[in-house]
C-alpha cells in the first residue's frame, strides 16, 4: 500500500463481515485508507507505520 498525503484520523473496525480492519475518516480516493487487519493489535502496528511512513512510501503489512 502507499501512503497518501492526508491520512485523516485512523481507527481500526468491526467490518460487516465480521473481521477488523484500519480505515480512515476520509470519504473519496485517493486518500481513503481500507486495510483488513487480523486483530485489534495487528490493527495498531498499522496506524503505527502509516503514521511514522512519509507521504508516498510504500508500506508493507503482514
């Protein structure tokens, strides 16, 4: 994923489906952020790089 300019305000959801993931409060691309997450905690180390990554850095989660 790459890191777009305005990040917004990070939050990690329930999802419908019933699984997490990290989104952001940003409605329309290219600065809308949606990355499925295993947990609450693996959520957190996401928000973590995005927010330490500069704009345009690619970011890889696993």
């Amino acid at each position: 994923m790459r890191r777009p300019k305005i990040i917004g305000t990070l939050k990690i959801e329930k999802m419908m489906a019933g699984n997490w993931a990290v989104i952001n409060d940003i409605k329309n691309p290219p600065n809308k952020i949606i990355v499925p997450c295993r947990s609450i905690e693996h959520g957190e180390e996401i928000i973590k790089k995005i927010k330490e990554s500069k704009p345009g850095d690619t970011i890889h989660v696993g």
